[in-house]
C-alpha cells in the first residue's frame, strides 16, 4: 500500500458521521469537496440518512459497491471502535480519525485510541488522528478536513507542504500562506498521532514530487531515529524543511543535578537535532511562511555572499545592516566593476550597498546591466534590489520589471529578490519567473540569510555520522570524581596524576612526590558542587600547608553537610594555564545521548554560552560544536594570550562522545567542568558521572 497515494490522491472516501448540515464537522468535508472540484467518490455514511448533501448515502461502509481509499471517522469517540472495524471488513486503506476524546482526553480516552491503533495495525491500515483536523491535497482538489481555514479560501497548487500536529497552528499557517500568495503542495494536521506521526509524514513528503518545501511544526516526538532520517532524507532530496518547535518538557529533577541536565533541557536538544539534520528552525509563524516562500519560489542561494541594489541610502544601510547581524558576507565589487557600472549610471555611489539613487527613474533598463555587472564580479548567492515605492505604479513600472525579468534569465543561479509594496499583478509576474517579492527590507534580508543556512545546513547533514559501538557494561554504583576520572580516563580522556588519600600525612606525602603547588579537593559521591561547601584548596606547596589544607578541608564539609559521606581527599597537581571548557553529556528520553560545549568554570549558567549536537560525532562536527560558543573566540587568543589546542580537545569530543553513544542505555549524565585546554593537549579538572537507574536501563 502507498501511504504517500491513499492518505493525500484518494480515489475514493467515506465520511462516516457524515451531515446534512455542510456547517458541522460531518458535514464540512463533503461541502469543500463539492465545492473545489474533487473528482473521486464521496461516500457519505449514515445510518439515518438516504442522501446527503444531493449524494446518496450509506448505512455502513461495508455497504459500498467498489473499493474505498479513505475514510473520515466523525462519530463521537465511542462510536468510533465500531467504525474502525467496518472499515477494517470493508478493506480500506487508510483512516483519518478527526473525532475528539481520546487519548487528549484522559485515561479513559488513552485506552480508547489504544484499542483503535491495535485494531487498524492488526489489519494492516494506516490511521491519522485520533484529534486530528485532516487533509488538504490542492493539486487533486482533495479536501479531507473540517477546518474552518478553508471557508471561501480555496488554496492554489504549489510546491510547499505543511505537516503539524496541531490543527489550530495548521490552520493559522494554511491562511497566513494564503494571504502570502504561496501554493501548497499537502497541508495535514496529525492530531494525537496514535499511528502516522509528522515524522513519517516527512520522510513520504521527501519523496513527494509535487513537494519542494516542507514547513513542519513539532509538540513532542515519539521516535527521535525516526524523525532524524526523515530530516536526513528530505535533506539529500535537497527539500528545503522549515520547522518550528512549539512547547518545551521540563528536565527531571534527576537530570537538573548537574550543569549539563539544567542547560540541556528538551528544546536545545531538539535545536540541535534540527540543525545537525538539515533542518532550518523558524522562531515564528511569519518566519516558517517567509523562508518557505523564499526557498519554492527562488530557492538557496549558492553561497553566503550577498550584494544590495538599492534607490535609497537609508534602506541600504538598514539593509547592510540586517545581512551582517544575519551572518551573510557583503563583499563590494572590484574597482573595475564599479567603473563599468558608473559608465552605465554616472550618479551611483557606494560599492555594496550599490546606491543607483531615486535618478534610476532616468535609465530604469540600466537594472540588468549594474545587476548583472554586480553578480559576475563579485560571485553573491543572492542581489537584492530595493525599488521603493516604483511598483504601486504598473504602468511606469513595467520598464523596471522588464529589466528585473532579464536579469533573472539572465543569471537564474542566483536567488533574486525585490523590496517594494506591490499590486498584485506586478507580484505576481515576477513570482512566476523566480523574482521573489518582500515589501519589508529586513524581513527580506532574513529570509536570504535563513536560506542560505539551510544550505549549509543540508551539506552538513550529508556528512556520514559515526555508528556507536557496542561496549561492555558499566560498573554499578555512584561514582566519586576519582571513580569518574578513572572511568573516562579508560575512555580516552586525559586526566592527571592524582591520588585519593585518607590522612594528612598521605597528602603531604603525594604532594612531595608531585613537586610543586597541589590541590586538594574533598571526594564524596553525594558532594556535586565541591566549592560551594568549602571542599576545595588551590595552590598549596610544602608539607606542612599541605597537611592544613588537608584538615581544614574536612572540618568545612562536615560543618556544610554533616550528612554526606566522604570518601577522602584527592591531592592533584595544579594544571596551570589554558582556557577552561565544560564538556557534557545529557541522555535525552527521545534522541539518546546529546554532547554539550561551552566555556567552562562557575560561570557557565550565568553566562550559558553551551552548543548541543547527537553523539557520537565526527572531527568535523566536534569542530561546529566548539564553534558554535561564542566564547570559541578564546581557544585561538584573545588579547595577547596563547592560542590553545583545539585538536586536543575535538579528539576529547570524539572520544568522549563515542563513549557516550555505546553507554547511552547505563547513562543518565557526564559533566567534565572543567577541561582544561592547553597550548598542548588538555584535561579533565573535575568530572561528575551519573548513571541511570537499574530499572531505567533499557536501551535508548
């Protein structure tokens, strides 16, 4: 069975529930149906009815001549097992249940929509919903919802599609791309996704070849592999999937102990997901609609490099100044580009923006020669010419978009776009041949820029990702930071001579055999933040300091938590200098173990300057990990200081993060605060492993 042809091209569908009243939801898609030039056969089903809607009606759906593609279940969810199953006799493809007061509903309803998704996998069909708002296919005029959106608002064929579990945001998004003009490929609201999930629906939809973009809006996701190869798969199809994540899961109080569990939190894993897969986030609605138009109309530009056109200074600058908060290159054209382009139009001044002033109104042909000239020389991904207000004028417009028409057959390899308030024909004549349209300057820009990204995005998820390895398993109990050491030290991660001791003479004896200063620092499994209960001593040499130290130690740990239990006191050397990192592991329900980055020491939740990326990686994304920290920066010198080694620390990642995927099901959490990176090589200062309960420890 095609899922992909029976849940969006049906031949054929059943209503059962179906309504005379075209205002109810029984009767809502029978009437849509009529109305916009469905040609398959509506098969309205009801008991009590001999017709409906001027179609002849069923008492059940067994009672239908022919085969049955798809059935809409709209009977009250008590009604809706018995349902299910004339379906299941009557042999029909798929099934969308938009009936409420199931598994939303409570436990009485979970228990429900269990009953229905063992039913329909026992027969072999697939089933939407329950709660869902249903399907809408422009290009066959299929319109299998009751969603108010589509009063009087027929959608026109495109190539963008919309998945969200949600059928309000649905229906908010299906009338904001509306009113942008942009075509639809599928729209479906999934509801409670008992069954067909927005992750599967992704992976059909990368296959779809009416659909170029894929808008997606995510709750929660049930299957993180899942939805990671269907971002993957749109991601090699070069399908642009625009995606926003709505609502965020609180982290255990477990997973909260360590720095990594409260940073890591559900939504930065999902930003990490999305991005390492090809994905773009939008933050908004108007974003997700603005990048999808950008991206089916014009497409991604070839690099980041941008040039502006512009008849005002003012936009110009605003324009220049949105690109590079954007992180898009404005490099200005070569001298004898601007020559060539002053031949044409004396007046212009700047480089990039290029101002060609309000006198273009004198040579407004001259567009495709200082558009073109601006493309070849300086090789940007994307031009954008603002026009001002030339376009509420079609008439004397029309010159002007000749000119922007040639440019665009000119160099159709580079993404196009005007900014101006524009009539509708003049909008749309450029829409068609690939001109995309914005009438605000920095909406514009961010559209390019996110674009862009999802280009870089796309090849960096094409990059072959590490497969974890099996291990052997973990040793039981807590783990003190020696025992922690101890077991990342096995891992690959360096560490250095230190020794855990129970006297003060012992210490003092350590610290004479390391030579120089030493720390000590208590050992306790129950003791995560050592500092704040005093259970540190930095820079101490010579015995006698060592042995105070030793005692002083002590006596402030049991003062600040008489109830924990010590295990000794570790005596380290001083590591010296070196930028200090946090380097995490969080164990994520859905997506497994997630590496987190960032700088290091006390201040990482003020600051919260971390990156989030799946494990295990490979040297290039350990790279994107670091780099995606603003504090990066400090690794290469900063103010004089020595850069440090930052291949040291990518081969920590790896390692640590190979570690972590083939331990994922014993894990719940690693902190290293902090690794110390050095001008040569690295190491662990502190490290805290927390593992998962026995009972927790199926495989992720």
């Amino acid at each position: 069975m095609s899922l992909l042809r029976h849940l969006f091209s049906p031949r054929s569908v059943a209503i059962i529930g179906a309504s005379s009243d075209p205002r109810k939801i029984g009767g809502r898609p029978i009437r849509f149906m009529k109305a916009y030039g469905y040609a398959g056969r509506i098969l309205p089903i009801n008991a009590n009815a001999a017709e409906i809607q001027g179609l002849p009606a069923y008492a059940r759906v067994e009672d239908v001549v022919g085969e049955v593609d798809q059935a809409l279940i709209v009977v009250p969810a008590a009604a809706a097992e018995d349902a299910l199953r004339g379906c299941v006799a009557k042999g029909v493809k798929v099934v969308q249940v938009l009936s409420s007061g199931f598994g939303e509903a409570g436990d009485e309803g979970r228990i429900l929509q269990d009953r229905l998704v063992r039913i329909a996998r026992e027969a072999g069909m697939r089933m939407t919903g329950p709660n869902a708002l249903g399907v809408v296919s422009p290009g066959e005029r299929y319109f299998g919802t009751f969603s108010t959106a589509l009063e009087g608002m027929c959608p026109e064929p495109g190539g963008v599609a919309m998945v969200t579990q949600s059928g309000a945001f649905g229906s908010c998004a299906y009338v904001m791309a509306m009113r942008r003009g942009l075509g639809l490929s599928r729209v479906i609201a999934t509801g409670n996704e008992a069954d067909v999930d927005v992750s599967e629906l992704i992976g059909l939809l990368a296959d779809d070849a009416q659909t170029r973009v894929i808008c997606a809006a995510v709750e929660a996701c049930k299957d993180g592999e899942r939805l990671r190869a269907a971002l993957r798969k749109a991601a090699a199809r070069n399908k642009p999937v625009i995606v926003m994540k709505v609502g965020t899961t609180e982290v255990g109080a477990a997973a909260a102990a360590t720095h990594t569990g409260s940073l890591a939190g559900n939504d930065a894993v999902y930003d990490a997901v999305f991005r390492e897969c090809g994905a773009y986030r939008a933050r908004s609605i108007e974003e997700m609609i603005d990048v999808a138009y950008a991206c089916s109309l014009g497409g991604m530009p070839g690099n980041d490099r941008v040039g502006i056109v512009t008849v005002s200074g003012g936009i110009g600058i605003l324009m220049a100044d949105a690109a590079s908060e954007a992180g898009l290159a404005l490099p200005a054209p070569s001298a004898s580009a601007l020559h060539a382009m002053r031949e044409v139009l004396p007046f212009v001044t700047g480089a990039n923006p290029l101002d060609v002033t309000a006198q273009i109104a004198v040579n407004r042909a001259a567009i495709t020669a200082i558009g073109q000239t601006m493309v070849d020389d300086a090789d940007y991904g994307a031009l954008l010419i603002y026009l001002a207000n030339n376009a509420l004028a079609p008439p004397v417009f029309e010159t002007t978009k000749q000119a922007v028409l040639a440019l665009r057959h000119a160099r159709p390899d580079v993404l196009l776009v005007t900014v101006m308030p524009a009539e509708d024909g003049v909008r749309m004549a450029l829409e068609e041949a690939g001109v995309l349209v914005f009438e605000d300057p920095s909406r514009a820009v961010r559209s390019v820029a996110a674009a862009a990204e999802l280009r870089r995005l796309q090849q960096d998820a094409s990059e072959a990702v590490p497969a974890a390895r099996p291990g052997a398993a973990l040793p039981a109990g807590e783990f003190d930071e020696a025992g922690a050491k101890a077991l990342l030290a096995q891992a690959g991660v360096p560490v250095l001579d230190e020794r855990v001791v129970h006297t003060a003479e012992d210490a003092a004896a350590h610290a004479e055999r390391l030579g120089g200063a030493v720390v000590l620092k208590i050992v306790s499994p129950e003791i995560l933040h050592k500092t704040e209960v005093g259970g540190v001593a930095l820079g101490l040499q010579g015995g006698q300091a060592v042995r105070q130290g030793f005692e002083t130690i002590l006596q402030r740990v049991r003062t600040a938590a008489p109830q924990a239990r010590i295990d000794g006191v570790l005596v380290a050397p001083m590591a010296g200098p070196g930028v200090e990192t946090i380097v995490g592991v969080h164990v994520d329900p859905v997506f497994g173990a997630v590496m987190m980055f960032g700088l290091g020491g006390i201040f990482v939740e003020l600051f919260r300057d971390v990156a989030f990326a799946s494990a295990p990686l490979s040297p290039a994304r350990a790279r994107r990990l670091i780099r995606a920290t603003r504090g990066s920066a400090l690794l290469d010198g900063w103010r004089g200081a020595a850069p440090v080694d930052v291949q040291a620390l990518v081969d920590v990642l790896c390692r640590l993060s190979a570690f972590a995927a083939t331990h994922a099901h014993e894990l719940a959490s690693i902190e290293i605060n902090p690794l110390l990176v050095r001008e040569s090589g690295c190491v662990a200062l502190d490290a805290v492993i927390t593992m998962r309960n026995p009972s927790e420890r199926a495989p992720v």
